[in-house]
C-alpha cells in the first residue's frame, strides 16, 4: 500500500513540476508587448481598431455549452474485478469441501503396540458415500445447492480418487470460465437473480471428456455446474464516479468553443465602452495590452495544473503503460512542455513581427512523431489536446492552437508503433506534406489576408525540417530516457544481434529452444492482443544465462553424458538457478533493455526445481521446497506469463515426444498439465491475464505444436543398386 501512495506521490510531483514549468514559460519567457494597463471591468481609455483578422473564444457561452454537454452524459458502470476473485474463490471453497468430504480424521486406541498402556491415536477414515453427502451438507449448511448436485460432486469426487483421474479438476476449471464469462459482462443488482435462474434452469454447455458423461449423464453435470454458479454469483458492477466524470470532461472538451470574429480594420471597442472578457482578449491577443494582468497569470496557474491533474487521472484510469513507467510520463511530459514552447513562441513571435507565415511555421510534428515512434497512439492523442488546452491557457490564439494540435496527430495517420524503419523517411515526408494542407485549412478559417504561397512553402519546410529532426534524434531520445520502441524489438528479434550470435555459439541447443518458445509466445501474444515482438523478443533471451554452463542442460547434451550424474540434487539445483542470475548479467553486458530481459528473471517465477528435490527426497526425507526453488520472480505481465508456459511446453513437448508419436490428444494433455500446474503452484497469481485469455492461448499452443510435431512421410529406403 506505502509503495502505491509513494507512484502517487513521485507522479503528482512530476505534475506540478511540469505545470509549473508551462506557467513561466507562458508568462515570463514570452510576454506580451507593453502598451496599455488595462483589466476586465474597466472603461476603455481609447478606441481600438483590429490590425489583423482574429477569432477570440467566448468563454462564457462555451463553458455554458460544456455544462449542457456535461449533464447529457449517462451514467458510467464498472466491474469490480475484487468481487470476481471471491466469486472464483467460492467456487474453490466448494470443490474443496467436496474433496475433504472423502474422509474424517477418529481418535481410536491402539492397544497392538502397547496392549499395557494402549494409546489414543488419529486416524483418517474413508466415509461413505452417504456419510460424505451429509458431511458436505452440513458444511454447505446455508446453500442452495441441491441434493442431486451434491450427490454427482461426491461421485465424481470418489471415482477421481479410486482411478487417479481429474474429472472433478476439469469441471472446476469450467465452472470458473462460465462464471468469468458472466462476470466479465457485469452483473448488478438488478439482473442477478434473472441470471441465476438462467444459468440454473438452462445449463452451459461444458468442454468436459466424453468419459465423464458414462459415469454421469451430462444433463446432470450440466445442471450441477448451474447451480454451483449460480450459489457463488455476486453482483459486480459499480457506479464508476471518477470515470463519469472523465467522460463528461471528454464531452465537454469536445464541445465547439463559440467565437467573437473581429476582421481586420474593424473597431475592437470604442471610447468609454466598458472591456468584458472578450474585448480583453482580443486586446491581449492584438498585443494592446502591457502582457497579461496579474489575473489573468493567477488564473492560468488553476486551468494549467488542472491540465496536468486530467492527464494525471486518464493514465491512471486507463492504466495505460505510460502510467506504470516513469521513463515514459517524463517522456509525455516533456514533449508536451516542449509543445508548449513551440505554440507560445510562435504566438508571440508573430505578433511581434509582420512575417505573417511565422505562426504557420509550428514544428509540432516534432513531438508527434516522437510520440508515435517512443510511446503510444493514445499518448499522441492525450498529448494533442494537453498541449492545445496549454497553449490556450498561455494565451494563443485559437487557429494557432488548431494547427499545433493537427499538427501532432497527424504523424499518428502515417506512423503506428510497429512502423518498419525502412518505410519512416517515406512516412515523414508524407507528414510534411499535410502540413502545408492544415496551413491551409486555418488561413481561410483565419481568413487571412497574408501570402498564401509563402504560408505554404514555409509550413512545409517547417514540418519536413522538424520530422527529420525528430527521425534523427528518436534513437537518442529513446536512449536517454531508457525506453524500448518497437523498432528496438525488432533490432533485438534480428538473429544477427551480437547476444543471440553469442547464445548460438555457445548453447545452440539452447539457443533452438529459444527460437521455437519465440514462436509459441508470439503467435499466441497476437492472439489475446499482447505485444507479440515484446514476447517473441523475451522469449530469444529467456536462457542467455545458460551459456555460462550450456552441458548442464539436457538440450546441450546431444551426444555426451549426462554431468548431473555424478552431482548432488542441491548441486544440480544450483546450477539450473544461476542461469537467472547469469542471464540477467549477459544481457546487461549487451545492453538489452530491461523491459525484455524482464522475462529472464520471470520465465521460471519461483516454482521448485521438482526432478532433483524429488531426488533430494530420497536422500533428506525433511528437505524444504524452498531450498529447491528458483530464484526468479513470478511473471508480472501477459508477456511474461505467455513465456513462462511457451517455455515449459516446448521442454516438456520436446522429452516426451523424442522416443513417442504426438497427436492432437497427446499435445492436448500436456498443455492442460502444464497450465493446471502452473495455476495450481500460483505461478500466475501477478499476472493481469483472465481465464478467458488462458483458454485462447491453450489453442495457439495447440495449433503451434501440431505443426511443430506432425507427422512426416517415410519414404521408402534407396537401394544401394540403384
């Protein structure tokens, strides 16, 4: 809890630096001509005519406008995802009481041993079938779970018991997915007894073996996963205060600002009027005015940290990956304190000077295509309007503050995160080309009477300039604040990349493991919509550190004998823990960026070594499961997870079918195995990865190692005559 106050705390700082930052920027780097001392309220001292066209916002009607637009905004629902991990936990909790119902622990007197002093001992005894049904009754003594299921969860449970199968396993694991279902679509107060009804009276259909169905009729089955639904059901949706209201600030900041239009020559205001906020900023902006009043600097300081404050909340509310990485919110922030300088300089230049294409001449694609490249669409977006929203506040003029926020989204149109390097010079110059266009959107928006074959020229050498700055220096930039692009992931997936050229050279068993784990990860990240180049790339380096030792492991011992032979199981267990922390050394030593060697110290998370302490076993009947686990961390993110699996499918796919045939059934167990094993021994518990999600990646891996193991024609033996 201390660690979440302190992002808190770290961000919000980031906030207020940033903010006050724009603030002097706005106001002292770049007054305004000193002319008159005028404020809002006063009577004006002269008349004043207009030197050019301009278009001042009313703020009066807009925020008028904004608070309709505000109070039309239906109320905004979310799911509360603690709420679903109990539903979950209940559903446990009852197969659990079903699976302790087997037996009962009696005290008996053992009078064999010591017939003169005869002993009170425990035992376990098997109960009954009715005697279990009574146990779970009484344990479910408030529940609304029938007879009937309970009888078919006891059978189920006894026949798992006597014939080592799982039946009661595989319906847990559907009756968690059918609820996750539910849940994920929400459930509030007001549908849940309409649900539980419906899924009681008709039952899902359930992805079970047919096996099960000859001990106990489907329809039965189905009826009992029904009802042990529908007793653990709880409504999940909440109203979403905070997200209401980032909706209506998204309404409202999409609300069309209403204008006053003064054209050039006309009277701004007469003598003896009295200056309301419109005719105020239209003197400011004509630079009639000594820079702004202290009002007007002291109001700005509220509207540009609340700026900062919304951005603040959208990435927190999005959680997107700008919120969980410093590197990147400084990035953001920076580019949308550099955006500022580009929009507030310009301003005041060209009203300092007669130059009239100067305030077309905004290189704001500068940070757009930065943005696109480093961050994300929807930081290019959320930096569009923050700089917009800034540059206003700092007193820009509104056709200015257009064609600066056009002008950042537009490298979205032609760029995306996975853009090849290849195609960028192409891309930039195509950006370069709509700027010009947006120029001249805004001169007849303006309706300016400038140069428009000037405007033109300038604005696009402005841009191309600007792009080219920005393609130069985006590799520097993504150095100096740490930041993997996408181009940097397809760098590092290269096989030519100076770590894996290491990694063939030394483990290359090792190193076609890796090329096969990178397959699996990938194409079963792009299927839950994962970056699949981030998990292919953890997935090459996920056992660099096995090259400090390669014969130690089984896929680098074609030929030779095995060394752990002669080796103690803790010895062993050792060695196979360091190829973390020595995979973690190599890629450091070849600069890989933490994000994807991330995957070095979660592909194993913290699970036992279970061949040597099982060998341990044999020797030291008290040895600890702790002394025998791996020193990594459990996968944090969908990437990591995916690998984590991906990695022990390919081994385990890898031994079992060297001396076997696969086919659809074989693969099908093995997956289930691993994932069961790795959901059981709480592998995944810190991973934000749904049931849903592991189902959809249990058939990429399906459909993967079915083409990695197919079978191959036999084609006949050539004769040595022939």
């Amino acid at each position: 809890m201390m660690n979440i106050y302190i992002t808190h705390f770290r961000k919000i700082f980031y906030i207020i630096l940033f903010s006050s930052a724009v603030w002097f920027i706005s106001f002292s780097i770049f007054p305004e001509n000193q002319v008159i001392k005028i404020e809002v309220g006063d009577v004006s001292p002269a008349s004043f005519s207009a030197p050019r066209f301009l278009s001042v916002v009313d703020e009066q009607e807009t925020q008028k406008l904004k608070e309709d637009a505000r109070n039309n905004v239906a109320p905004v629902y979310s799911i509360d995802t603690k709420i679903n991990v109990s539903v979950i936990d209940g559903i446990t909790e009852m197969f659990l009481t079903i699976i302790k119902a087997r037996t009962e622990e009696v005290l008996v007197t053992d009078s064999e041993s010591n017939p003169e002093n005869p002993q009170s001992i425990v035992e376990t005894q098997e109960l009954s079938k009715v005697e279990q049904i009574e146990k779970v009754q009484s344990s479910l003594l408030f529940s609304t779970i029938s007879t009937s299921a309970v009888e078919v969860l006891v059978e189920i449970s006894n026949f798992d018991n006597l014939n080592s199968s799982n039946f009661l396993t595989q319906i847990e694991f559907e009756a968690k997915s059918q609820a996750d279902i539910l849940l994920i679509n929400g459930i509030n107060n007001e549908n849940l007894n309409q649900i539980r009804q419906t899924i009681v009276q008709t039952p899902p259909n359930l992805n079970l073996p047919s096996e099960l169905y000859v001990l106990v009729p489907e329809a039965r089955v189905r009826s009992m996963v029904g009802e042990i639904i529908a007793e653990n059901l709880i409504a999940n949706q909440k109203l979403e205060d905070e997200l209401w209201n980032e909706q209506k600030n998204k309404v409202s900041d999409a609300v069309e600002v209403v204008t006053v239009q003064f054209f050039k020559d006309e009277i701004i205001v007469n003598e003896g009027e009295i200056i309301d906020e419109v005719l105020y900023k239209a003197l400011d902006e004509f630079g009639y005015l000594s820079g702004e009043s202290r009002t007007v600097q002291t109001s700005a300081i509220p509207i540009i940290f609340s700026v900062f404050l919304v951005l603040y909340v959208l990435l927190w509310r999005l959680r997107d990956s700008i919120w969980k990485n410093d590197n990147e919110l400084l990035l953001m922030l920076t580019l949308i304190l550099v955006s500022s300088i580009f929009l507030r300089g310009v301003s005041y230049y060209s009203n300092l000077s007669d130059l009239d294409f100067i305030q077309y001449a905004l290189p704001v694609s500068f940070v757009g295509v930065i943005s696109v490249i480093l961050l994300n669409l929807r930081a290019t977006l959320i930096l569009s309007l923050s700089s917009s929203l800034l540059a206003l506040a700092g007193g820009g003029n509104i056709g200015l503050v257009a064609l600066g926020a056009l002008g950042t989204i537009i490298p979205a149109v032609f760029l995306s995160e996975d853009t090849d390097r290849s195609l960028l010079r192409e891309r930039i110059i195509y950006i370069s080309l709509t700027q010009p266009l947006l120029a001249f959107g805004v001169y007849f928006f303006l309706r300016d009477d400038g140069n428009l074959t000037q405007i033109l020229i300038f604005s696009f050498l402005s841009a191309l300039i600007a792009n080219l700055a920005a393609f130069s220096l985006t590799s520097y930039i993504e150095s100096m604040f740490r930041l993997t692009s996408s181009f940097k992931l397809s760098e590092l997936a290269d096989r030519n990349h100076p770590a894996l050229r290491y990694l063939e050279d030394n483990a290359i068993g090792t190193f076609n493991h890796s090329l096969v784990v990178g397959t699996l990860a990938d194409r079963a990240a792009n299927k839950i919509g994962a970056n699949s180049q981030l998990a292919r790339a953890m997935a090459y380096y996920h056992d660099l550190g096995k090259t400090a030792n390669p014969t130690m492991f089984v896929e680098n011992q074609i030929g030779s004998s095995n060394p752990h032979d002669g080796l103690l199981p803790m010895e062993s267990a050792n060695i196979l823990k360091a190829h973390v922390t020595e995979g973690v050394k190599l890629a450091k030593r070849f600069k890989i960026p933490e994000i994807v060697y991330r995957g070095i110290l979660e592909h194993h998370g913290d699970a036992v070594i279970r061949f040597f302490y099982e060998k341990e076993k044999t020797i030291n009947k008290n040895v600890s499961k702790d002394e025998f686990r791996h020193i990594g961390n459990k996968p944090t993110t969908k990437e990591s997870a995916i690998l984590m699996m991906a990695d022990s499918l390919e081994a385990a796919c890898r031994a079992i079918f060297m001396n076997e045939d696969a086919d659809e059934d074989k693969i099908a167990n093995v997956i289930n195995e691993i994932f069961e094993e790795k959901i059981a021994d709480g592998q995944l518990n810190n991973a934000p990865i749904t049931f849903q999600e592991l189902n959809i990646i249990k058939n990429s891996f399906q459909e993967s190692l079915e083409g990695l193991y197919h079978q191959r024609i036999l084609y006949p033996e050539i004769s040595e005559e022939e």
